[in-house]
C-alpha cells in the first residue's frame, strides 16, 4: 500500500504544490508553467521508481506458492 502511495505522490505531487504556492502567493493572473510541472512530476516518479526497485524486490531463489484452499479454509501465499 505504501508503494502506491509515494506512486500517487510522485505524479500528483507537483501539481498540488504548484496548486498551494498559486493559493498561497494569489498569482491568478500567471499561466500555468507547464514545462516545469512536467520536469518536476518525472524526477519525482523516477526518484518513486527508483525506490520502488530497491525496496520491493526477492531473490532469484525465492518460490512463491499462491493461496489455496485447504481442509475448507483459505491458506494464503507465501513466499519460501
């Protein structure tokens, strides 16, 4: 769950800081610098990525067994 939070993060994130510093300074009449919104999202989703790669991964030895059913009650996955 936590990944797919710090994912949201790094894609919405730039838009809603840029949303707060419009809201906070009241710059209405300036344009939308798209430009700057665009580089900042993708450093934040490559900087999310990143992480993602490094924190979530198994060794090429692990097996995983899927949940089944046994004696009529769910066993859930595991990973050996």
């Amino acid at each position: 769950m936590i990944k797919k939070i710090i994912l949201l993060l790094a894609i919405l994130g730039p838009f809603v800081v840029y949303f707060f510093s419009i809201w906070l300074l009241k710059l209405e009449k300036k344009k939308v610098p798209i430009i700057k919104l665009s580089f900042a999202s993708v450093i934040l989703l490559l900087i999310a990525l990143g992480f993602l790669k490094l924190s979530g991964s198994f060794d090429p030895d692990t097996k995983y067994s899927p949940p089944k059913y046994e004696g009529g009650e769910l066993k859930p996955a595991e990973n050996k």
